[in-house]
C-alpha cells in the first residue's frame, strides 16, 4: 500500500519545475499563492499527478486542496479507495 510518505517525494519531484519563484518546496508550499499556478497551470498539474499515481481527483474535492500536503493527502486517501 502506498503511503504519504512514498507519494511525497514523487509529489515533490512533479511540482519542483513550477518552484522557480520559491525555489525549494515542502510541505506547507501553497499551491496558488506561493508557486503562482494559475486554473490552466493548476489542471496540467493535477492532470500530471492524475497520470503519474493512476487515480481521478474528483474536481468537488479540489477547493480543499491548498498546499502540498493536502494535495499528498488526498493522492494517499484516493490510493486507499
């Protein structure tokens, strides 16, 4: 079973290229405020991530995903599902 702490550095290996402003990413990196994602930015993302794990983020539970740590969490609790 995969588990946040498998998913964190594959997670942190996808969104490092949109990190240029900030240059280091952990944890409590805000995806729309500190990396500057804009809506096309913040779906070829997840679109990445979608591929990358296998799984379908449901776009209801996107407004609950903030940093990076949210995101991790749910890619985990979809893993589980």
């Amino acid at each position: 079973m995969t588990t946040y702490a498998d998913i964190l550095p594959k997670l942190l290996e996808t969104l490092q290229p949109y990190a240029k402003k900030i240059g280091h990413l952990k944890e409590t990196t805000d995806l729309v405020s500190e990396l500057g994602l804009d809506s096309l930015q913040v779906m070829q993302v997840l679109l990445k991530i979608e591929d990358q794990f296998d799984i379908s983020i449901p776009l209801n539970n996107l407004p609950n995903i903030r940093t990076v740590k949210d995101l991790g969490q749910e890619i985990e609790m979809l893993l589980k599902a």
